[in-house]
C-alpha cells in the first residue's frame, strides 16, 4: 500500500504520467492509464476511480497528513 491508500502500484507516477501527456488531471472516470514499473512490468491502473476516490476522501476528511500532502503535490486535490 502506497502513501495515498491505494493498493495498486503505481497511482502517483500514472497520474504524472497522465498529466505530462494531457498537461491537466481532468480524468475522465472511466480512464484507465498504463504504466510501467522499475522491472519494466506494465500495470493498468484505473486513474478515473483513483482520482475520484482520492477527492472524496479528502472531502470526509478521511485521508491522512501525509495522503493529502501527496495528493496536493501530485495535483489530485486541485
């Protein structure tokens, strides 16, 4: 489990990733970014859900310091 809660590998670099190709984070729900990890492994990751869920999270107040802190500097929150 990462910083922002998430099982999933990797939901910090997809959203970057998302966000130098698109130059926003406006994801659509449905959005489904593939990444590749350090062993070159590639890994979908369901961005839309992540992001969607990360916002209601920090709506309830039910992220933590350091998951808001994450989140704000990836662009999440914004």
């Amino acid at each position: 489990m990462n910083q922002l809660g998430a099982t999933a590998p990797l939901p910090g670099p997809a959203a970057r990733q998302f966000k130098a190709r698109e130059g926003h984070l406006r994801v659509p729900r449905a959005h489904i970014e593939t990444v590749t990890d350090t062993d070159g492994r590639t890994h979908e990751i369901r961005l839309g859900v992540f992001r969607s869920n990360t916002r209601t999270h920090h709506k309830k107040q039910k992220l933590t310091p350091d998951q808001t802190r994450e989140a704000t500097d990836i662009g999440l929150l914004a």
